[in-house]
C-alpha cells in the first residue's frame, strides 16, 4: 500500500534544520549540482519565487557581486541580501517583462521557473495550467536571457509535456529531464533544463 502523504517528511525536515523557506531549495541545489549553469558574479531570474527557497540557493551561488532576481504573484519576505531584488509580479499579466525590467534589465544568465497554478485536482485541467505557466515563463527567457544561457522549468508530466520540450529544443542546444531526490514520491513534476540558448545578446563569460 502507498504511504500517505506526509508534509514533514525528511526535505520538509532538512529545509527547516538548513533554515530553507522551502524544500525546494534542495531541488534546485541538485539541478544545479547536476548542470552548473550558475557562477559567482553572474545574473539569475526566478519567476514564481515565493516563499524563497530557490532565491536563497541562486543568492548564494551568484555571491554579492551577482544579481538574483526573484518575483510572485505573492510577497517574497526580504532574503537579507543587497543583491536579491524581488516584487510582486503576475507573469499571466502583459506588463510583466516590463515590471521585471525594472529590477534588473539583464541579460540574464539563467532563468529559473518553480511556477505552479493552484491545483484543483483535475490532472488534466492542472497540466494546462502549468503548461500555460511554463510558456510565459519561456516567454521571458527569451527575452531575457544572453546567448549561451540556461532555462531551468518545473513541468508536469503528461499532456503535452512532449510539445513543450520540443519547443524548448528549438531555442537551446541540449535539453535534459531532471526529477530531483527532493520531489515527493507521488509528484508528477519534473524539471526541463535547457542549456546554450541559441539567440539573445553575447556577453563576456566572465560575469559582470
Ligand atoms: C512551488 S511554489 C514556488 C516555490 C519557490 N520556488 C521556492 O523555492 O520557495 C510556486 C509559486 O508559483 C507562483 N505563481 C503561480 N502563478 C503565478 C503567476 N501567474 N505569476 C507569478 N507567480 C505565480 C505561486 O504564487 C507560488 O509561490
């Protein structure tokens, strides 16, 4: 029989030991791990950022001399660190690039996207809202991103999970699946990660 689900099992517990806000800072550190698209000095975008456990991760990996963005429909509580910028921003919305411009021009270095809907348990309607998510936040790495960069997206499998990594193939040399360790055993999601983004304006690799 399956176990039930448990909201403190071990990440939940880790993340809080680690002083996470969230679990999902260990998804994010083994992509990372697993893809090193991230440098001390460079710039990150994290769109659907709240409550901050990517953001934290990105922080730290960027360093003071770095940049890390993050935005949500929902407040992101302060990270403590000159170099973390975060608003409120609905990505659904049409001045959202603008709104995040405003923070940090870019280009960007990598983009991340931990963007969920409010599920409703209907498999089939929550994989079209994430899609929906994950298109508008492909929509913004392209326009945010530098030539070489990385996109990093949570999507659930199923649906047109297929569709949508063949459009990421379009725009990024490699594309890879990664289902992290941190993922609850019964999630469909899994992570996209797309490396070398073909377009977008080259800058000295060296960081800013
Ligand atoms: C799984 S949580 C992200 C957790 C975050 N990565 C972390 O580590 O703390 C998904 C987030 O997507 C955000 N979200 C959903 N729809 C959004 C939208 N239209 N615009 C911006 N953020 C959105 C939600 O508010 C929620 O905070």
């Amino acid at each position: 029989m399956s176990k039930p689900y448990d909201p403190k099992d071990f990440y939940f517990r880790q993340a809080k030991k680690a002083g996470y806000r969230a679990r999902s800072a260990f998804k994010i550190d083994e992509i990372l791990k697993r893809h090193p698209v991230l440098k001390k000095g460079q710039a990150v975008l994290d769109l659907g950022a709240a409550p901050g456990g990517f953001l934290q991760i990105l922080a730290d990996v960027v360093g003071e001399k770095g940049i890390a963005v993050g935005v949500d429909i929902e407040e992101i509580r302060r990270i403590g660190k000159p170099w973390v910028k975060t608003a409120v921003v609905d990505l659904l919305q049409p001045a959202a690039l603008e709104q995040i411009k405003l923070l940090y021009p870019g280009p960007y270095d990598l983009v991340t996207s931990d963007m969920a809907p409010k599920t409703i348990g209907v498999k089939v309607t929550d994989e079209a809202r994430s899609l929906e998510l994950c298109r508008m936040a492909l929509g913004v790495a392209e326009k945010t991103l530098r030539h070489g960069g990385a996109f990093v997206t949570k999507v659930f499998v199923g649906g047109d999970f297929p569709v949508f990594k063949k459009e990421l193939q379009v725009h990024f040399a490699k594309v890879h699946i990664v289902r992290p360790a941190a993922t609850r055993e019964h999630s469909y999601e899994c992570f996209l990660v797309g490396l070398g983004y073909k377009h977008g304006p080259v800058v000295a690799a060296a960081g800013r």
